[in-house]
C-alpha cells in the first residue's frame, strides 16, 4: 500500500503571537521595547545578535548600556527619549557599544508607544549596524577628495610653464635692475630710484602670482562663505593669463553690481581656472577665450530641464571660447565622470563632473551651449546670497602694516630664526639698524637652546645674551618647524612674542585656532613673504612697544 504523506493543516494564531513571532524572526534589526524610563522590557534575535547579550541578560537593564561613555556623559539617552516624547519620534547615528566593549555605528529609531487612552507605555526602539556602509560612504568621500585633489593638481601642471615664462621675465626684471643700479652708483650716480621701483614692482608680481598658485593648489576642506564674482575673476587673472599662452586671447565682461554667490572660493577658483584651459584646449590653432559674469533670474518653467533646482536669483560665471565646439554624442555625456575627448594621458574627465557636482552641492547648476564650429560655453550658475550686512570676498590681499614712523628708535631683544642665510642677514641689518639687539639662529632646535640659554642670564653678568623680547621666526624650518618652536617657547614663557614669517600662503598654520589676529594664538602674528622692510619694521614695533617696559634692562615680557 503507497504510503501518502499528508501535510498538517495550518493553524490560526493569534495576532499577539503572529506578531511577537514576526519580531523575533528579524536578524538584522535590533526591535526591543523600553519602559517609560529607559529600561529594556523586550528583545528579540536581532537585538541579541547585534549587541551580544542574551534576552534574561539586559531585560531589566537601562539602554544607556549601549552608549558610549561620553554620550552618556553628555546625557544623551535622556535626551533621546525626550525628543521621541516631544517630536513624535527620535532619528540619529551614532557609536554604540556590544556587550564585549567593541563599537558600531548605528542608525537608531525610537518612537513613543501609548495605549488607546494616550497613555505612554514605553518606547519602540529599532537599531541596524550601518558599520560597513559608513566605512564604504568614508571611502567613497575620500576617493571622492583625492579625485578632485587630482583634477586640481593637473590644473596645476598645465600652468608650470606659464609660470616659469612669468618668472623668468621677473627675475630679468629685477636682476637688470640690480645690475644698473650697480653701475650708477659705482660711477658716482645717485640716480636710481626708477631701477629700485622696477625691481619692486617685479617682486609684487612675483608674490601676488606666488600666494594665488599655492592658495590654489592647497588641500583643506570646503569653505562656503560670501563671495564677490568679480573681484575672485579679477584677482585670479594673472593665473589664468599664464594659463592659456600667447596664442589665446583672454577677454573678460564682468556684470556691474553683481550678485553675490555663498559657496566655497576654492573650489570656484578650481572651476574657473580649469574651464579656461579646457577652452584652450579645443583651440589648438588660437583664438578668443571670454570670461563673463551676469545676474539672471529663473522662473519654474525655466527649470523644467533641471529637476531639483529652485527657482529664483542666480549669479552666473561664464566661460565662453570661439573653438571647435562639442557634436550633440558629446555634449550628452560631457558631466560623465572619466569622460574626456582629449589624448590619452592628457586629462582626467574629471573637470566637468566635479563643476557639476560642485555646483549642485552649492544649489546650483551647470548649462552648457556648444555647437561644431561655434564653439562652446559653460555658465556656472550659483545662488544670489541674500544675507545682509555681510562683507564680499575674492580673495582679496590683506591691508597693509603702516610703515614706521621716521626718527624712531627700537628697543628690546629680538631672536631672527631663519634657515635662509641671506634672507636672515637682511633680517638683522633692518632690525639692528632700528636699534635693536639681535640674536640669530638658523633652526628651531638651536633656537630654543639661546632662547633658554638668554631667558635664564642673570641681568648684569658680562658676556650674558639679553633676555628676549621678540621671537621673529621662518614657518618651514628644518626639524623643529616655526609653530612647534613658538609652541614650546611660550610653554616656558607665555608673555614671549611671536612673529611668524611665512611663505606658504599661511598654510602652515591654518589648523591654528587662538585669540590673535589671523586666528593666532596670544601674543602671535604673522606676515607673509616676501614683506615689504617698513612692514616687517612697523609689526616689529607694534609687537615690542605694546606692553614693553620702558626701561630696556627691566627684562623681556615674557620673562
């Protein structure tokens, strides 16, 4: 006889045990269920899995056992549930601790839970371990970053040779100015005031050009702030000159009272500069590159072909060349990342995707116009800041020292710690000729011995160095650099001033955040080379006659 096997007919169950089975069947959500105070009253596989405690180890248990110590510190489980209680609900991510101590980062969410009379009987709580997500979405940001850090840096490459054509010019500038300025004075003349004007002015180009390409070429984090289009246009002109060579006619067309945009400078000095070269580029054989800026508003229907964008105020930045301009196949796939027309080895495909995506991040948007033979232009479009009382910037240059006034005598011990052997000698001849004593060194090792070894002499004992008023120190030092060295002096002597001298756009101490100017740290300044010498003279003596005795033998200020 065939043996038939019968399967068992299902049976109802309650909606109670249907539901509490549906919970307990979840893996790879933590569902359990507080108390009106806090305390675990339900757990199911998920939770036990995820956090490491079995149900009979954490009912009963406060869920703050699952914070780290310093959310804990910071009350934030308490603050959790009042938020849940007076917003309806508690959305966040955060570090989260297992049973075992090890970390993950979670994605919570706890809704208040009331009967059918609006009582609060407790607290819905829901966690997932996003750990790996995070890491992945870490990973992308960092490729991401090192992506646009490239795109700059091949900008960066493209104007090498523009920029060494600029210098040697400046440097035949100044070296011919020195040479007829040698002439003349050996053969009696004192007529050399045109000479020391020319070398002068060569340096100020070769500085301002100096400061723009570093600027532009550093890494550090987006900055949104208030910016004025036309003076970043304005102030990065020289750049863009050297980047497109002499067969390229640069023309630019700025708006008058231009809106301004909120958005990070850098990253509109990365736009601009790389959108000039991709004109260059498709113009092989010469021609006209213009830079134009214009306010434009846009109605809902103008945006109908650029979903997510909101109507209203835009500024826009535009890039317009006469080359050989994009057919409709490229055109469509001009924003695709990796996408370029040029040679291998010749481009990244990065530039328009990161302007587009730049843009979008900042609100706004990108439209190109291009046609075979008539050439191709790109319109940045960023939104009108309407904060008011709100200063513009474009990079604008730092407002002048006041020079010093004649007939005045310096007083105080000075310490010049600069590896540059003539850059220093100059140093001392300014400062001891204001009168001032000098000390010199020319690192921040053997710097920090004579500041110890002055700051330690006894007043009066012959041969004893001063004690040191002024530390006037070089940033990018060998070993010990300008910052640790002005670091571990003012441990020992907090009054010690500092000037720091730098050539590195300030780079080197932009992850300073103190009470001084610049976001120095006390009894801090800083210039940037090169500086002019009644510069360097009126910060000198700005530092040493605020709060300096007036009795030179009294002892430095931060004795």
């Amino acid at each position: 006889m065939k043996d038939e096997r019968v399967e068992p007919a299902w049976e109802p169950i309650s909606g109670e045990r249907q539901f509490r089975l549906l919970v307990q069947s979840v893996v790879d959500y933590a569902i359990f269920m507080l108390d009106p105070t806090g305390v675990v009253r339900s757990w199911n596989a998920g939770a036990a899995r995820m956090k490491g405690y079995d149900a009979d180890e954490i009912i009963g248990r406060h869920f703050s056992s699952f914070y780290t110590p310093e959310d804990r510190a910071a009350d934030m489980p308490q603050r959790a549930l009042a938020t849940a209680l007076s917003e309806g609900r508690f959305e966040a991510e955060g570090w989260r601790l297992r049973k075992d101590g090890t970390r993950f980062w979670a994605s919570v969410v706890i809704d208040p839970i009331r009967d059918e009379t609006g009582i609060l009987r407790g607290f819905a709580k829901i966690t997932r371990d996003i750990t790996e997500r995070r890491k992945a979405q870490q990973a992308l940001d960092e490729a991401r970053e090192a992506l646009a850090q490239a795109q700059k840096m091949e900008a960066v490459g493209q104007l090498t040779g523009g920029v060494a054509h600029d210098f040697n010019n400046l440097l035949q500038a100044i070296g011919s100015s020195l040479d007829l300025i040698d002439q003349r004075l050996s053969a009696g003349r004192s007529d050399i005031a045109p000479f020391t004007a020319t070398a002068r002015a060569a340096v100020d180009r070769a500085a301002t050009l100096t400061r723009r390409l570093l600027a532009f070429a550093r890494r550090q984090p987006l900055k949104p702030e208030r910016v004025d289009l036309n003076a970043l246009v304005a102030g990065l002109w020289d750049l863009l000159g050297r980047s497109v060579g002499e067969q390229i006619r640069l023309e630019r067309r700025l708006g008058e009272t231009l809106w301004p945009v909120h958005a990070d400078v850098n990253q509109i000095e990365s736009a601009l500069l790389n959108l000039v070269i991709n004109a260059r580029d498709a113009m092989p054989d010469g021609g006209c590159v213009t830079v134009e800026t214009a306010n434009a508003a846009f109605a809902p229907a103008d945006l109908v072909n650029d979903p997510g964008v909101e109507a209203g105020d835009y500024a826009v930045l535009t890039v317009r060349d006469s080359g050989t301009g994009m057919p409709p196949d490229v055109l469509a796939r001009a924003f695709e990342p990796f996408f370029t027309t040029k040679p291998i080895g010749q481009g990244t495909g990065l530039g328009l995707s990161q302007l587009y995506g730049f843009a979008r991040q900042s609100g706004g948007f990108v439209r190109i116009d291009s046609a075979v033979g008539r050439g191709t232009a790109v319109h940045l479009h960023l939104p009108r800041d309407h904060a008011a009382a709100a200063a513009c910037t474009g990079r604008a240059e730092p407002a002048a020292v006041p020079a010093l006034p004649p007939g005045r005598t310096g007083r105080g011990t000075v310490l010049v710690v600069e590896d540059e052997e003539l850059v220093r000698m100059l140093l001392v001849e300014v400062l001891e000729s204001d009168g001032y004593t000098t000390l010199e060194a020319a690192d921040g090792t053997s710097a920090l011995a004579q500041l110890t070894k002055a700051q330690a002499g006894t007043k009066g004992v012959a041969g004893a160095n001063p004690p040191v008023d002024l530390l006037v120190t070089d940033v990018g030092l060998p070993g010990l650099n300008g910052r640790q060295l002005a670091e571990a002096a003012q441990a020992h002597y907090p009054d010690l001033k500092v000037l720091f001298l730098t050539g590195y756009a300030f780079q080197a101490l932009d992850d300073r955040h103190g009470d001084g100017e610049d976001g120095l740290g006390h009894n801090m300044r800083m210039l940037a080379k090169p500086v002019a010498v009644d510069a360097f003279r009126a910060m000198v003596r700005k530092l040493l006659s605020d709060g300096l005795s007036d009795s030179p033998s009294d002892g430095p200020a931060g004795g």
